[in-house]
C-alpha cells in the first residue's frame, strides 16, 4: 500500500525515489540496452507512485535512453491525482549538469505539463538557447556542481512542489543520497541476474560512502507479489 504522508522537510519537497533492481542488483545491463525488467506490476507501482507526487525527477541520461515521457499512466491515475487535490498531470523535472540532453527527445514532443530544468553554470550559452524554449522553468546552480538543496528549495518555493518521485538514473540518485535529500526508499527486486562489472546499481557516484557515512533506512513494508519483491524504506536521521 502506497501511503502520502505529511512532508516533514520544511523548506523543500518530499523525496521518494523509486527503482527497480535484478537480484544481483543491477538496474540496467552493462551496455545499457536493457533498462526496464520489472513486470506489469512494477510498472503499475510506478504509477500509483506518480500519482501521489506533484513532479518527477530524472537524470537527462536516463530520459533519453529510456524515451521517457514522465506520464501520469492515464485515465485511472488521472482520476487518483485528481481526488487528491494534484494536477492532472506532474511537474517534469530533468537533471543534467551541463545541459546534455537531445532537444529531440520524445519528452518534449508531449506538452501534458510543464518541463523543468536543474542544470549548472556549465551549461553553455549555446545549448542554453536551444534549449530554454523547451522548458517552462530552469534553476542554475551558482558553481559548477549541483546544488540540490537550493534546487528543491525553489522547487517548492516556486512551483509548490511537496512531494517529488525520482526515477533515476544511478548517478542522480547517488547525488541525492549523499546530500541526505532521499526520504523513501522503494525497490522492486525481480527474478533476474544481470552480472557485469559495468552494469549500473541504484548509486553510482564517483565516490561511495565508508561503511561510517552509509546512509541508514529503515525497512517498513515487504511484500512477495508473483516472483517479485516489493520492498519500501524509510530514512533514518543522522547522528
């Protein structure tokens, strides 16, 4: 059962990040031609997810490889959203420091809802123009890393954003855990054994965490649906 809790964060939105992984834990192949092994099922609890969330969050990477529209899933969730007070339709948010991403992407052939941009002043003035007109909206970090907090700040400031899903990939979600920005956890681990020392996990930052830094969750629902595990955590403060 997918619950929406009150956001005790204050200042920025809600973060629950959503994936699934194989029982080796990979998310994608080595190659990255194969992204999407979850049943029928995993796609449904990715919908109801979106449901309860006012915007989606995902790496530039992730959106191209994956062709992503970041839909509602249709009329069944459109009706969910709507009987919670949420727009029809989410926030679009995509992530690229640089400003990386194909102006081309089937996300911009949709204009369902408003696209977003959290990028870095290592965008160039180029691709800054090309892409501008693509966007409703787009934060700028000051430096040339990514400045999540401030970003979810004028998330929820400006675009009322309380709850946001993050989709992926690896390297964003790597990101938002060691900024301790991840409030929920839910992972669906199905029958698959992917191998690969290249192949993606849930974070893949340049740098892990010691065993002293990991970030600590606490398991609050596990349910065997078919040959699939559907497991959901919580965040636990830091000392």
């Amino acid at each position: 059962m997918i619950q929406t809790p009150h956001s005790k964060t204050g200042t920025r939105p809600q973060v629950i990040l959503n994936m699934a992984m194989t029982a080796d834990g990979k998310t994608a192949s080595a190659n990255r031609q194969i992204h999407a092994f979850g049943s029928s099922r995993d796609q449904r609890h990715l919908y109801k997810l979106r449901s309860t969330a006012d915007a989606i969050l995902c790496g530039s990477r992730t959106v191209e490889i994956s062709r992503a529209l970041l839909d509602n899933g249709g009329n069944c969730f459109t009706r969910a959203r709507i009987s919670r007070g949420l727009a029809a339709h989410p926030l679009r948010i995509i992530v690229s420091g640089s400003g990386s991403i194909n102006p081309g992407a089937p996300i911009f052939q949709h204009s369902f809802s408003p696209i977003l941009l959290i990028t870095t002043r290592r965008i160039s003035g180029a691709k800054k123009r090309v892409l501008s007109p693509l966007f409703e909206g787009m934060f700028i970090s000051p430096g040339s890393n990514l400045d999540f907090h401030a970003a979810f700040r004028w998330l929820r400031d400006k675009w009322k954003v309380r709850r946001m899903v993050c989709e992926g990939g690896a390297e964003l979600n790597a990101a938002l855990f060691a900024s301790d920005l991840v409030d929920e956890l839910h992972l669906t681990i199905c029958p698959l054994i992917m191998g690969g020392n290249q192949a993606s996990t849930i974070a893949d930052g340049k740098n892990g965490f010691t065993l002293e830094q990991a970030k600590l969750f606490k398991m609050t629902s596990c349910r065997a649906v078919g040959e699939e595990l559907f497991t959901t955590y919580t965040r636990l403060p830091s000392d």
